[in-house]
C-alpha cells in the first residue's frame, strides 16, 4: 500500500470529524481559541493546549487513528499548509 493510499484512508476515515470541525469552527474559536480540540464522530471529547498533550490524553482511553485533533484557528489556517521548495524541474 502505498503512502498516497494510506493518507487517502486516512481522509476517508475522519470525514465525519473535519465536517463537524468546519461546521462548528466559529463556536469553537469562541470557546477555545488556540487550544487543540479533539473530535470523534459528531462530539468534542477534549480539549487541550497543544496537539501532543491531545493526543497523549486521548490514546489512554481511544484508539489512535480513530479521532480527528484541529487546534482552533480562525479561516483554514488549523487545516492547510504549503510548503516550499527549491527544486527546479527542468
């Protein structure tokens, strides 16, 4: 299986999670601006002050994989990045 595919299940599987995210984005700014959320199925089950403590708490009592971890960011700042590089293809 290659990388591609493995990221692509991985997608498929939060699904559920990143919609009720972008969803309820406003309301979980309000609340908790800059925190990091995690998100199984359609409920907030922490909250926590950087992505590593949310996802050590959570994987005590769910399985890793099977919950999404947004830190709560204004627009698509907490779920887009780019990235640069120097390569030139000729």
């Amino acid at each position: 299986m290659s990388f591609k595919n493995i990221y692509l299940d991985l997608i498929t599987m939060l699904e559920e999670e990143f919609k009720y995210y972008k969803a309820h984005q406003q309301e979980l700014i309000k609340s908790y601006l800059g925190k990091s959320v995690v998100i199984k199925g359609n409920n907030v089950l922490g909250v926590y002050d950087s992505d590593m403590e949310a996802y050590q708490e959570t994987i005590k009592t769910h399985e890793s994989g099977s919950f999404l971890i947004m830190q709560c960011l204004p627009g698509d700042e907490s779920y887009s990045q780019s990235f640069n590089s120097r390569v030139v293809f000729a």
